[in-house]
C-alpha cells in the first residue's frame, strides 16, 4: 500500500527543489488555515501539498505534463458575492 508523504513544509519544498527542480507555482488558502500548493518544474513536472496550520505538508498528488497560463486571469466582479462554501 501507499504511504503517505509527509514532513515539515520547507523540507519537502527544498526536497522537490534539489531532486526536480520544482518551485511553488500557485497557492490558495484553505478555509481552515491550510495552504494547497502546485509546484513544478520547466521540464513539465508538478506536485501538490496540502500543509496544515502546523506547517506539516503532505504530497497530495504528482505527475508530468504541466503547463502554466500565459496570462493572469481578469477578476470577475458579479451581483451575487457568493464562496464555495456555499455551493
């Protein structure tokens, strides 16, 4: 079975650093005080970590293949101000 990688948040992002040469690419807070991260490579590899408001990450998942918008999104501003909580 699959263990669960986990450790403090700089070691895991300097080990993805020095073995794949991935860096943070994006990051979103969580509701609970948690970050999600994408890191990844120009040799198109990527991972994503959860890390709790303790500051242990966890490798959610890993893969090959990506690729990063050109451009920044345009905020869309809407009537209705509602957050993914509520969906």
């Amino acid at each position: 079975p699959n263990q669960q990688v986990c450790a403090p948040r700089a070691a895991l992002v300097e080990k993805l650093k020095s073995e794949f040469d991935e860096e943070p690419e994006a990051v979103g807070v969580t509701h609970s005080g948690g970050l999600f991260e994408i890191l990844s490579s120009s040799a198109g590899t990527w991972t994503v970590l959860a890390t709790g408001p303790n500051g242990v990450s966890c490798l959610v998942l890993s893969g090959d293949g990506w690729m990063s918008r050109t451009e920044p999104r345009e905020p869309k501003t809407t009537k209705a101000e509602g957050t993914k909580r509520d969906l």
